[in-house]
C-alpha cells in the first residue's frame, strides 16, 4: 500500500488488514469491515471476507470504543471521517488510473 500512504486515514486501513489477518476484532478491523465493499470496489486488494466475524461492523466499533472508555461517540465520528476521507481518496485514485 505505499503508494496509498499519502492517504488520510491509510493507518487505519493498514492496521486494519494486519488484525483483520490476524483474526483480531479491533476497532481498525471492524472500520475496514464497514467500507469493505466500497474499499473493494475502488481497487484495494483484500484478503478473504470472513462476515461473521464482523456481523455488524458499526455496532461492534461503538462497543469497543465505549468499552475503552472517554467520549466513544466522538471517537466514533472522528475515525468514521478518517475512514471517509481515505474512501474519497482511494475512489479518485482509482478512478484515475
């Protein structure tokens, strides 16, 4: 994914991946379970789907973040915006190439 590093919100994605392999429930994990299609769409090459692992992606991320404790709902929004942000970046570089 080097060329994507640029992105905002490739982090994310990346650490995503790795505890998506890894068969971890992070809330990196439950984020690329939740633009799967969209991220699979725009070219990113993914592993395997696996959803039952991730049967509602949204609430198992709300859930994680409430359970670390602080503002789970802001959290929530902000790597939501990430996640956008690197979906918008993704689908422009795909669409260019």
């Amino acid at each position: 994914m080097s060329e994507l590093a640029e992105f905002p919100g490739c982090e994310l994605i990346e650490r995503g991946l790795a505890d998506y392999a890894a068969g971890q429930v992070t809330p990196e994990s439950c984020l690329l379970a939740v633009a799967w299609g969209r991220l699979q769409r725009n070219g990113l090459p993914l592993p395997a789907r696996t959803p039952e692992r991730f049967p509602e992606p949204e609430l198992q991320l709300y859930e994680l973040l409430r359970r670390e404790g602080g503002d789970a709902y802001s959290r929530y929004n902000a790597l939501l915006r990430r996640l956008i942000s690197f979906e918008q970046s993704l689908a422009q570089h795909h669409h260019r190439l």
